[in-house]
C-alpha cells in the first residue's frame, strides 16, 4: 500500500501572505488544527497548525490581523512522496513524532495530506498502533503523579534564564518547555510538533 492510496486529496491551503488570523478563522469553519501553506501555484512551504498560532501568536501578543502566516508557519513541512510505501510514511511519522505529513510530488507541489487518523482507517491495525505509541510517547513520558492543578502563570526564568538543577522530573519537563520556547522566540521552528484540531 502507497501514501497515494491513504492520503486526503480535497484539502484547503493558505497563501504565506495571508493574514494567521484567515487561516484561523479557516481552521475554525473547516474544523481542521492544521493547513498546508503553499504559493500560488500550489508548491509547498509549509504549514501552519493551530499550535504555531497558539505559540507563536497569541503566546507573544502579536495581532492575528496583522501576523502574516509566513512570519509563524513551521517550515519546511514534514513530507513524503505519493508513492512512498506506507511504513515508511508511518516511520517518519513515528521518527518525526508528527501526527501528520504533507504529500508533495518530486517538484514539491502539494498533492495531498496523510494523518494518523488515515493510517488508524486504512492501514493495518498493528502498524497505526505503534505509530500512534511512538508519536505519543513524548506525552506519556512527561506526566507525573500530581493531580490536576490550576495553571500558574510562567516565571521570566523560564523564558529567559536557567532555572536551578533538579532531580525531579518537574525540572527535566520545565527544562524540555523552556527550550521549546526559546526556539520559538528565535524563529526556530525545526523539531516541532503539530497537534490535532
């Protein structure tokens, strides 16, 4: 079986010089967490989640109206081609510990979108499974024992200074967020995942 054979054609992209809060207001009416970002021609850039707006948006006070999506999409996008065997589409995913891959053809024009929930209706149960374990397994990693609590606001320490060395796992996963947020205020957008809608 071929990315080709899973993959969602009928989708919607974004232009980078449109406005984040378009394609928010796109997400919201199409029900979608995530659009392809492609020029006019359809060749891929990127892509822009609802995450990228959450972090990168609203997370540093800038105005969706006059945000442009080329200013916080994660490029370049996580890809594969059509006839790419589908355990190597669910490798990367895996690898990648995405939920979701773009598939461009050999020119990088945008063909079609393979998500996790294309592999869990289409592909073997056993390999969906242990794709979506390996995606995940950064979540299931970083809870702890602590019941659910009330959200404190962040520390400036978090942001912009070392916070004191600690045994606990609440310092390793403070550690893991304060470095994933710093990347984001320089602009480094490789590495990061996206979330469904």
């Amino acid at each position: 079986m071929k990315t080709q054979d899973l993959m969602k054609e009928d989708l919607l992209w974004i232009s980078p010089l449109d406005t984040v809060a378009a394609a928010a207001e796109l997400m919201a009416f199409h029900n979608v967490g995530v659009l392809p970002v492609c020029d006019a021609d359809g060749k891929a850039q990127g892509v822009i989640t609802d995450r990228d707006i959450a972090l990168r948006v609203v997370g540093e006070n800038r105005l969706g109206t006059e945000t442009k999506v080329g200013d916080v999409m994660t490029s370049p996008a996580r890809s594969v081609p059509p006839d790419s065997p589908i355990g190597v589409a669910s490798e990367l995913m895996a690898e990648l510990r995405v939920e979701r891959l773009l598939v461009l053809d050999s020119a990088g024009y945008l063909k079609g979108i393979l998500s996790l929930a294309d592999l869990m209706s289409g592909a073997s149960k056993h390999r969906a499974v242990e794709t979506a374990r390996r995606i995940y397994a950064r979540e299931q990693s970083i809870h702890t024992d602590d019941h659910p609590r009330h959200a404190d606001p962040p520390q400036l320490e978090f942001f912009h200074g070392e916070l004191e060395s600690s045994d606990s796992t609440d310092y390793w996963v403070e550690q893991a967020a304060r470095r994933e947020a710093e990347d984001v205020n320089r602009g480094n957008t490789t590495g990061f995942r996206e979330f469904p809608g």
